[in-house]
C-alpha cells in the first residue's frame, strides 16, 4: 500500500529537482547576458561623457527614478515575453550610471588595473557564495528580513552622503555595502537551490542589484585608496 506514495514522492522530487535546476541554469545565463548592455553602457557613458553633469541632486534625482521605474516595468512583465527586454534595458541604465564613476578611477594612472581588480573582487565574492550555497543547510529567509533593513539605512547614508560630499563617509558606506549585499547574493543564491524562486527574471535582477553594488563599492573604495595620480 506505501509503494505508490514513495513512487509518487520520488517522481515529484524529481520534477522539483528539474524545475530548480532550470531556473538556476536560465538564471546563470541571463545574469551572464546582462553584462553585455552593462558594458555597452558603461563604455558609451564614458566615451561620450553623456554622465558627466549628473552629479549631486540631479543625479540622485535621474538614478532612482530610472531604477526604480525599471525594477517596476520588470516585474510587471516578469512572466511575459517582454521581461527579457526590459531587465536588458534596466542593465544598460545602470552601466549607463556606472560610467561617470568609471570615468573617474580611469582617470588615474593605474585605473585600468583597479577596475579590473574590482571586477576580480566581485567574481571572487560571486564564486565563494555560490559555492556556500550549495552546503549551507539552514534556511537563510530570517536574515533577508535585516538585511533589507540593512540596505534601508545604506541607502539613507548613501543619499545623505551625496550632499555632503564626504570621502570617509564614502569608505563606510561601500565597505558596509559589499557586506550587506555579499549577504545578499548568498541568500538569493539559496533560495533559488532551494526551490523558493520560480522566476528566473526576478531571480536574475536580485544577482545583478548584488553583483553591481558589490562592484561599485570596491571600485569606490580602490579609487578613494589605490588610485594614483600623475
């Protein structure tokens, strides 16, 4: 009489084993395609300078209103065809954004070499949480609780930062960033080798916000401390 409830447990493990894993194989493969708009515009940012005015308020002002406008389209279109589109368009804002920093560690003599150690810092960072979330046991929602009230208050101090201009204050914020969002990527890595993340949209753009805020913070600080001028 238990044969065909252990069949049947079996076969669907199966099937949740499948979904999972296609998820996380679309979401692999989508966040490695989002950084071909990032680059593009990056590169148009700082080729054209098109980025260079947009500094204090008024930056401020472009960039949430992009992000959060596009973070609002992506989920609306999540689980329809345009949803690709639309989280290729966010990822080309937002090297778009990332350009004007860009330009400026570029600006030093070693430049070249500090963005690609950041870049070297975020796949290491990526790399180290992959790998922990694929033993680490315990489910990890409790903390996504704090650390978004974590991300909360970054922000704040981020905005608040923006005015006041201040380069220690600059160093805090991206050294608790990379924290907060290294957290972050763990517990959404989890959640999706767990199974709690159908979407492989929405599953793409938690990894990029992470990858990104990751990136920009050590690019901000090996400006701030390794950056030499002429």
């Amino acid at each position: 009489m238990t044969q065909p409830t252990q069949s049947y447990g079996r076969f669907g493990t199966t099937i949740a084993t499948q979904q999972r894993n296609k998820v996380l194989r679309n979401t692999y493969w989508l966040l490695a395609l989002s950084m071909l708009p990032t680059v593009l515009g990056a590169w148009i940012g700082v080729s054209t300078g098109i980025t260079a005015s947009l500094s204090g308020g008024l930056g401020l002002i472009v960039f949430l209103g992009g992000a959060f406008g596009f973070m609002f389209a992506i989920e609306k279109t999540k689980n329809s065809a345009a949803g690709v589109p639309v989280l290729l368009a966010f990822t080309f804002f937002m090297g778009l954004m990332l350009s004007r920093m860009l330009a400026m560690v570029l600006g030093f003599k070693n430049g070249a070499d500090l963005v690609m150690t950041a870049f070297g810092g975020t796949a290491a960072v990526f790399l180290i949480m992959a790998n922990l979330s694929t033993v680490i046991k315990r489910d990890l929602e409790g903390l996504a609780k704090w650390l978004f009230m974590g991300a909360i208050v970054l922000m704040v101090g981020a905005i608040i930062n923006v005015f006041v201009g201040s380069p220690a204050g600059m160093a805090v914020i991206s050294v608790m960033a990379i924290g907060i969002f290294s957290a972050f990527l763990l517990v959404d890595l989890k959640r999706i080798m767990d199974g709690g993340e159908t979407n492989y949209i929405t599953a793409t753009l938690a990894l990029y916000l992470s990858l990104f805020n990751i990136f920009q913070s050590l690019l901000a600080l090996l400006g701030l401390f390794g950056g030499e001028r002429d």
